[in-house]
C-alpha cells in the first residue's frame, strides 16, 4: 500500500552552488548547498568513512 501522505516533503529552495574552503583539506571546491563543507575528495578518503578524526 503506496501512500503519498507519508512521503519526505520535497524542498522548493533552489540553492545557489557557491565556492567554499573544505573545512578538512582548505581546497577551495564547489559547494552545491550551504551545509556541504567538505569536499568529495575528504569525504571518500578512508579516514572520513571510518569516522577517524583528524
């Protein structure tokens, strides 16, 4: 039983890509949201994905 009433509201926000330091490496990246601080180069290190501080 599928109910549309129950499903994740989708955000009608269009966030504006923007250039931001990673907040692990400093390499500046495009950031595609406000919330995304690091780039997707940290966060597919090993280190990022076992959860290993630096």
């Amino acid at each position: 039983m599928s109910d549309q009433s129950n499903t994740k509201p989708v955000s009608d926000r269009v966030y504006e890509k923007k250039k931001r330091n990673c907040l692990k490496c400093r390499e500046k990246f495009v950031s595609e949201w406000p919330g995304e601080r690091i780039c997707k180069t940290c966060k597919s290190s090993t280190a990022w994905r076992e959860g290993i501080a630096a």
